[in-house]
C-alpha cells in the first residue's frame, strides 16, 4: 500500500526549482524577494533563490528525522529519495535549466538525504535488534 509519508520532501524543493525556472527562467533567482530591517539600521536582503535554499534546509532537517523510523514506508521512502537524487544528477549534469549553483545546493541536499538516511536507517536498525537480543 502506498503512502503519501513515502514521498521524499527533498522533491517539493526540486519541483518548485523547476517549476520557476519553467516560468520565470534562472533569473528569477537572482530577484529580491525579502527585505529585513536590522537592529542597527541595516538591512538584510534575500533572494528567491537564497528563500528556496533555507526551504531546502528545513526539508532535509525533517528528511533526516524521517530517516530514524525503521518500516517499510521508509524502506521505500529512502528508494523514493534515491530516485530523486538520481533525477537531480541527470538534470544537474544534462539540462541547461538545472546548470546552476542554487539547483547543485538542492542537489547536493538530495545527496545528503540519500546518505543520511541509509546511514541513520542501518543504526537504527543495529540498535533495535540489539534490543531484542538483550530482551
């Protein structure tokens, strides 16, 4: 049975990639998109892209806390994330819209997700079998 948990949340980062380059091109990236006043009159500007890249963070926070429950849904969620990553390479390396630092970031993100989680799964697996031997 399939379940939506499966999905990796490493893939809405690449489809909202995707989707404003389809629409806007690479540049979109570059638009300011935040302004925050500072304390000492300063201001710190973000960009769309710099937005997107702290969103990727936050999902590969969440992706690496998924990654510490043993079940079959994770099984299949770290193959979902093995397909993605595999997805972002192809693009990264063939497509001219996938050619940029922000989209390598994203991509480096997926990477870090598919080692994070065989690495946190197998631990997590070690320690619950040692439970049960103990028991």
């Amino acid at each position: 049975m399939f379940s939506f948990r499966a999905i990796p949340l490493i893939t809405i980062s690449v489809v909202v990639y995707n989707l404003l380059t389809l629409l806007g091109g690479k540049d979109v990236f570059g638009a300011e998109a935040i302004r925050l006043p500072m304390v000492n009159g300063g201001r710190v500007v973000f960009s769309t892209g710099d937005l997107l890249l702290a969103f990727t963070l936050m999902l590969l926070f969440f992706e690496i806390v998924k990654s510490t429950y043993v079940s079959a849904i994770a099984q299949l969620e770290h193959v979902l994330s093995l397909f993605v990553g595999v997805f972002c390479l192809v693009e990264f390396l063939v497509s001219e819209r996938g050619q940029s630092p922000i989209f390598f970031l994203i991509m480096l993100a997926t990477l870090i997700d598919i080692a994070a989680g065989y690495i946190i799964g197998v631990r997590v697996a070690r320690k619950e079998m040692q439970i049960n031997r103990d028991s």
